[in-house]
C-alpha cells in the first residue's frame, strides 16, 4: 500500500487524516482512489482537464512527479506520496 502524507491545509478536505493508504500503481491511480473517497480533496490536487494542478507539487519517494512521468509515475508498494501546495506571498 502506498502512503500518501497530506499536508495541513489539505487534511479538512480527507476527513482530517494526515496520511492515506492506497493500493494503486501509479500516481494517476492514487488519484483516481482519491477522487472515490474524497472528491472535494481530488478537486484540489487535479485542474478540470484531469492534470495535475500547476501549483501543487507531488513528490514519490522524494522525487518530483513532473521530472518522472507525471501522473504515470509507477509506485512500489512501499511508495510514499507527498502533496505540497505552493504558498504564495508577499
């Protein structure tokens, strides 16, 4: 099972856990178990067109998504997901 640590601002959005465990094999599939259990968080983490949202930044095993294979990312079995919303400001 993958782990996917939410950050704080996110966890009001999944019910307040802090961490979800998904069985999935690629990150677009963690996403697709997200959007099961917890649309208003996948609402968040994915833009209308279904791709990843421009100012969140998905990390596997301590690997930026994008410079992988974006949603096609293939997790092990012991993968740990991270989400990280940019904060902006001034």
């Amino acid at each position: 099972m993958a782990k996917v640590c939410l950050p704080s601002m996110l966890r009001p959005l999944a019910g307040g856990v802090a961490e979800l465990e998904v069985d999935a094999p690629t990150l677009g599939a963690v996403l697709d178990s997200v959007r099961a259990g917890h649309p208003a968080l996948e609402r968040r983490l994915r833009d209308e067109s279904g791709g990843l949202r421009r100012y969140v930044n998905f990390y596997v095993d301590g690997e930026e998504c994008r410079r992988l294979a974006g949603q096609e990312t293939p997790l092990t079995p012991s993968a740990e997901v991270r989400i990280i919303p940019s904060v902006a400001g001034g």
